[in-house]
C-alpha cells in the first residue's frame, strides 16, 4: 500500500523507477536542470540526497513515466495513460469514501511557530533563470475550507516564497479556493489555509483535477484507493490536513492583501505574472510550520512538456473527462486522451462508436460542456471506434482521410479560458474561441469508403510463425489482429 510519499519512492525503486543522486546539487537553478534533462530522455525518478546547504533530501521527476502514475495509483504500471485513464474513470464513479480523522498525524512529529517559522529550511528550488524565485509549492496544494458548508477544497496553486513567512498564493479567478476567498471578503475575515508538500501521491494528483464545487479530494483519493485517507484537525485553523503530508506551512489568507508575485515558468512553456497592475496574488501568512521528522522535499519542474505536471493533466483530466462523459449518459465513448505534449490540457481527443446520425459531433459538443472540458479546453478531436484516443499516428490519419474542414469543423467563438494561455493577449484571457474536429465517417452516409484490411487467418499464421522468421521474442501481431482485420460481425440470436 501506498500512504505517503516515502511510500512511492520505495515502490518506485522497487521497480527500478528511482535514481538516487548522492553528488552535491545546488538547489538554484542546478536540481532543475539536472531533472528536465533526465525528463527529456524519459529517465527515472529522482531523490537528490545531497542538495547543496541542506540536510533534507529533494524528489523530483515522479511522474513524467505512466508507469509512475500507475505506481502512485497502485495499479499495474504495464498500464497506456488511456488504460489507466479509465481505470481512474471506473474507480471514480463508485460510492464516496470519506477520509478517516486520526489524532495522531506524523507530519506533527515537528512544529514551529511565531519568530522562529522560515520556509527557506526546506531545499526549495529556483527553477529557471528568469523565475522571480523560489517556488514552495510546485508538487502540492493549498487547503481552504468554505466558512458555510464545512467543504475542503485542495487546490494545487503555485507558492513562491515572498519572505521567511510569506508565500504567495496563484489563486486564479474562479477556482474553488477563490470562491472560498470571496465569502471570507464579503465577511470581513482572515481565510485559514495550508500550504501542503509531499504526503499520498494520489491526493497531489486529485488537487490537479477539475472537481466539482462542494467535492472533497479527500473523498476522490478514497474512492481511487477504496479505502479512506488519513486525516487530522488543525488545533490552529480548524482546517483538516492530511495526516501524512511530509510538510505543512499553515496560516491566514487576508483577503485584501496582495503582492507582486513571479515571474515562473508555467507549464505552458512560457513565464506568467510578476506586475501587481496586472495580475495581483493573494498571500498567506504562516503562522506555523509542520513536518515531519527527517523530512523529503518534493518539487516539480514545470516549465515545457513533456514533465510530472504535464503527465498528471493528462492522466486526472483524462479520467475526469471519461467520468464526465459516463455520468451525462453519452453513450459509445471508447478512449479519451489528453496529450502530455499539449500540456495535459489544452487539446483532446475522444475515440466514439456511432450509434445514430450526429453522435460525434454530439461527443464534440459534450466535452466543452462538461465540468473538465469547458474550462481551458481549445480543441477536441473525434475519432470512430477502431482508433484509440491514445494512437496519435492513427489520429492524424483520421485528420487526412475521414475529414473534410468545411463539414467537419465547428467553432464555437466563447467559452471559458485560463489566464496562463499564452495563445491569447494577455489583456483577454478570460474567453477563448474553441474548435470541434470530428474525424470520423458521418454515421449516416450510406455509401462509406472501403477500408482496407488484412486476412485474419493469414495474419493468425503469421504469428504462430514469427520467430521462424528470424524475429526475436513475441509476435506484435496478436494485439494487432482486431486493428488490422475486419471486425467480426456475431450473428444476431434468434
């Protein structure tokens, strides 16, 4: 089982997904270029155990593998981002299982107060030349709580360290924790929060995930693990924190404060933020910090694809996507695919079997109405059943040959957007002009293109006969067949 962090990187090494790095790093600038270099070349995860000033070691690269997302999830890391996708979709759509309150937290094991609070004891990164500093949270979340309802939200919102007990807060327009943040304005009150690091992987990549409002992420990570998370009650703010995070910076949101905060390399390849006219950022004041005892730092390091933030927006939007689509009874979806190397956000692609005259386009229309798909989502890709969302060769082929832009292309001028897309001004980045390509052979044509396919018997043959070839190992042709050959028809009972 994995509970925290600790945990993962065990498992990881187990399965020969960690590297440990044992020469000294600088955490400036240093750890980061070390990290998206091994990311470039898919390599392993990374624990930097001699980080240059520090005692406490540095994890960074988690998930930039499916095989580590799979990992964190405890599921078979064999397992393709689309497998995996639904696995998450099927997972979450079972009964809530609420987190389990517990007195005794181990991220308690330390804590520090008043004067003596300083975030900078923890090997926090500076990751880019042109980023404004160093960024606390990066692979983590804040905690806020609606004043009405009791409901706690984990939202993962950049942190850059401001000053020994400053962080400032991206708390973007509408996000939950900005909802929680105008009813604590309209009453005139401090907004308790806590800045999280490290604890269940699961949980990091619930805080990622379009949820929607009045949902714990606590409940999602008990229905993607089936059993309950560990959780406990801050003596200070009243906020429940997870029991096993490996740090917390806990303290009071002023909802009138803001600071200039940033520039950072976003996960959209490109800086975001810095001027206090433009983009004003809300700033928590800590008042506490909590950790445990010999503690692991945990960082991402964002900046262009493909790394860990890219890989958890590819997998949570995918399985909250698919999960969606399942709950509005759209019927037919196969596979569903947010591409790493669109960001995990911005593109996706939905592979359906039709069943009657303008289900794809009614998929393509679907999506940008869903919780996940109408926030940030530019386009939306629809292919036919014997294409999975994932097979971006097979993709484009349904791009060259089953779609034609003036039947198959709609534009839809307004929907919502995120104020990090760089594709638009930075002046309007409220709205963005969305796109439904559907790539698939209308329904309702009578007369279709004739496909073609290989022999099955012969292809049955050629398996059985691979290595005598001269061809090492297993025959590909077996997860090839149903691909490659005509789909069988069953003949219908009477």
């Amino acid at each position: 089982m994995i509970e925290d962090l600790r945990d993962f990187i065990s498992a990881c090494e187990k399965h020969g997904e960690l590297h440990r790095v044992n020469a000294e790093v600088d955490w400036k600038f240093e750890m980061s270029h070390i990290s998206k270099v091994n990311e470039e070349a898919k390599g392993p995860a990374l624990l930097y155990e001699n980080v240059k000033g520090y005692k406490t070691p540095a994890f960074t690269s988690a998930f930039t593998k499916p095989s580590r997302l799979a990992i964190a999830l405890e599921q078979d890391p064999s397992l393709s981002m689309c497998q995996l996708s639904r696995k998450w979709m099927e997972l979450t759509t079972k009964e809530k299982i609420k987190p389990r309150m517990v007195n005794k937290a181990p991220v308690m094991e330390n804590v520090v107060e008043g004067d003596d609070v300083d975030v900078t004891m923890f090997p926090v990164p500076w990751m880019y030349p042109e980023d404004g500093g160093r960024f606390f949270v990066t692979s983590g979340f804040l905690v806020t709580q609606d004043p009405d309802t009791g409901w706690t939200n984990c939202g993962t919102y950049r942190s850059q360290i401001l000053g020994k007990n400053l962080l400032g807060s991206q708390i973007i327009k509408g996000k939950h924790g900005d909802m929680h943040m105008k009813k604590y304005q309209e009453r005139g009150q401090l907004m308790p929060a806590a800045a999280v690091v490290g604890g269940d992987p699961a949980l990091f990549l619930a805080s990622s995930t379009l949820v929607s409002a009045q949902e714990d992420e606590y409940d999602i990570v008990g229905q993607l693990k089936q059993r309950p998370m560990a959780v406990f009650k801050s003596d200070l703010t009243g906020l429940t924190l997870p029991a096993n995070a490996e740090v917390i910076a806990e303290g009071y949101i002023d909802p009138n404060e803001v600071m200039p905060e940033g520039p950072f390399g976003e996960y959209t390849g490109y800086y975001s933020g810095n001027k206090l006219e433009d983009y004003p950022k809300p700033v928590l004041r800590v008042k506490r910090l909590m950790f445990r005892n010999k503690p692991v730092w945990w960082s991402t390091t964002v900046g262009k694809p493909i790394n860990d933030i890219h890989m958890i927006q590819s997998l949570n939007r995918t399985g909250a996507l698919w999960h969606d689509l399942e709950t509005m009874k759209v019927p037919g979806i196969q596979s569903v695919y947010f591409p790493a190397a669109a960001t995990g956000r911005f593109w996706v692609v939905v592979s359906v079997k039709q069943m009657y005259p303008g289900h794809s386009n009614h998929v393509g229309n679907a999506v940008i109405a869903s919780t996940t798909g109408h926030y940030g989502v530019k386009g939306v890709i629809v292919v036919d059943h014997d294409i999975a969302a994932d097979d971006w060769d097979r993709v484009l082929w349904a791009l060259a040959v089953r779609f034609d832009p003036k039947r198959s292309a709609q534009i839809i001028d307004r929907g919502r957007s995120t104020p990090l897309d760089p594709g638009l001004p930075i002046e309007a980045r409220d709205i963005t002009s969305r796109i439904i390509l559907d790539a698939c052979t209308p329904y309702e044509w009578k007369q279709k293109p004739t496909e073609i396919f290989m022999d099955r018997e012969v292809l049955t043959k050629v398996s059985k006969r691979w290595n005598e070839y001269g061809f090492a190992g297993v025959s590909p042709v077996a997860d090839m067949i149903d691909r490659l050959t005509k789909p069988v028809v069953k003949a219908k009972s009477k």
